[in-house]
C-alpha cells in the first residue's frame, strides 16, 4: 500500500490524469502491479461497467474498461506496457466469461486528453478506436443556487431505494433513457456505498418522470445519471432536480459539485451551463470487442 500510494502520487502529479484507486480486497484480483528495484512503477485494472439485461436490442454491447498507468518517467515505454497489457487482457476475458452470451463485450479505456502517449500505446498497439469523448464539468457550491418550482402535478423526493425490486425498478428506467450503457445492479450497488448518496425522483402520481444520483468523493460532490422520459421533457424537470441536488451536497458541507457529459450532447451542456457548470477537463474513451 504504501508503494501504491507513492505511485499515486507520481501520476496525478500530471494535471487530469486519471487513475483508478484498487478498492476493497474482493476487488484486488481484477489489479496487476509491475514493480523494479524496489519501486511499482506501473499499475493495471479492470472492472465492468455495463451489462446489458435480458431483452435490450441486438446490438447493445456490455462493456469493460481498463486503467494502466505508469511512474510519469515511463509513461512512453513501450516494453512496460506490453509486459502488463496481457495480464489484463486476460483478466477482462476471465470477466466476459461472467456476462450474458446473448451481447457482445466491449473492451474499453478512458484517458484524459492530455494523456497521449497512454492513449496511444493503445490505437496503435491494440487497435483500439475512438468511442467517445466525455468534459468533465464542475459547479462551485460556494456561489448562489437558483431557486426552482416544479408544476404543480409533480412531486420531488429523494429515493433511497432500500428494496431489490426498487434497484430493479430504477434500473429499468435507466436502461430505457440509455439503452445503449445500462449501469447494471453491480454498478448500482457501489454509487450507494459512497457517503452522502442519494437518489432524487420526481414522479407524476405513481410514474418516475425523471431522476439523478448525487454522493460525495473524496472532498467534492458527484451528480450521476440526470435523466427525464421523453415525455415529460422541456417542462424545467431536469434543471429543478440539479438545483436540489446542488442544494444537497452544499447542506453537507462540500465546495464543489462534478459532472459528466458526452461532448456531442448539446441539449445537456446547454443545461449544465444554465446552472453554471463549467467544463474542466475532456476524457476521451477507446475501445476494442473482445472475441
């Protein structure tokens, strides 16, 4: 651990970079170390993202990223990389063997824009290709929140989804906004061990018409998964659930909240800034199908 944490340090000495923590021990068989003399001088994990539930379209794809990162000296050696590529390529193939034969499996990285020499060890040593491109973007909570309404027909509360058919009915609805990377039951079930998580609904009598996530990592905020059925769309839902979740995670005491959002979706960065989130950093993902 405290070679882990010097390598830690080393990397995200680099503004942006991005670098998975290894978690809890159940999860240290999906982590590879290279060590020299002494030191860990690189790090490599995977992890599924998406599974995709019985029934979704043919072409929907479950999905699987990997992390690999090195001291920032070696961040362009080659030989390095190749020597621990294998071993998680093989742990991703262990894990495909775990997801449903009716999709196909995508394997997948995700660097920010400055890393370079990361991202391209992978296009052109493992033939990987663009996917998409994510900003990141970030709200000071020590400015004012716009005060919001709903219409009078719709209800706002928080959702703490204590039962399995509440995960199951939550999962459905996100499933139908974003068919295409469903966040599956494992995903949901760690969003809610970070402190301070919380769903927020809002609902017309018994239908969910729209709802977030939001939690706390490390010392900043995260809002997660803002969506709004087609439906109800362009009625102020999504704009009033990020005032209440912004509300929140100031409540507690945070400074800051962060978002993501595809760098195509225009209506979305149109919302985020009309609540004054500002774009902080691009990460672009690339992936591979794993046969």
């Amino acid at each position: 651990m405290p070679l882990l944490g010097e390598l830690y340090s080393s990397v995200n000495s680099r503004e942006n970079a991005s670098f998975w923590w290894v978690g809890d021990p159940d999860n240290w068989v999906n982590v590879f170390c290279a060590f020299e003399k002494g030191k860990m001088v690189a790090k490599g994990q995977v992890s599924i993202i998406n599974i995709v539930p019985s029934g979704r379209s043919a072409e929907s794809k479950h999905s699987i990223y990997l992390n690999l990162k090195t001291i920032p000296e070696r961040e362009s050696d080659l030989n390095l990389l190749e020597q621990l590529y294998p071993y998680l390529f093989s742990r991703a193939m262990e894990l495909k063997e775990s997801l449903s034969k009716e999709y196909a499996t995508l394997l997948c990285v995700g660097n920010d824009s400055s890393e370079i020499a990361n991202s391209q060890f992978f296009i052109q040593r493992k033939g990987f290709r663009h996917r998409e491109s994510l900003f990141t973007m970030k709200r000071d909570l020590t400015e004012s929140i716009p005060e919001l309404q709903l219409s009078e027909n719709l209800q706002f509360t928080h959702w703490k989804m204590e039962s399995s058919h509440e995960e199951s009915e939550y999962l459905e609805l996100e499933a139908e906004i974003w068919p295409d990377t469903p966040l599956g039951m494992e995903r949901l079930s760690q969003y809610k061990q970070n402190p301070l998580w919380t769903a927020m609904v809002v609902r017309e009598a018994d239908t969910i018409v729209g709802s977030l996530m939001a939690w706390q990592e490390e010392d900043k905020g995260v809002i997660e998964g803002v969506l709004v059925r087609d439906p109800w769309r362009n009625r102020g839902i999504a704009k009033y659930m990020l005032s209440q979740a912004l509300n929140y995670l100031k409540a507690n005491e945070l400074d800051s909240a962060e978002l993501m959002v595809l760098t195509t979706n225009m209506s979305a960065l149109s919302l985020y800034g009309s609540v004054e989130f500002k774009m902080i950093k691009e990460e672009i993902r690339y992936c591979i199908e794993l046969n």
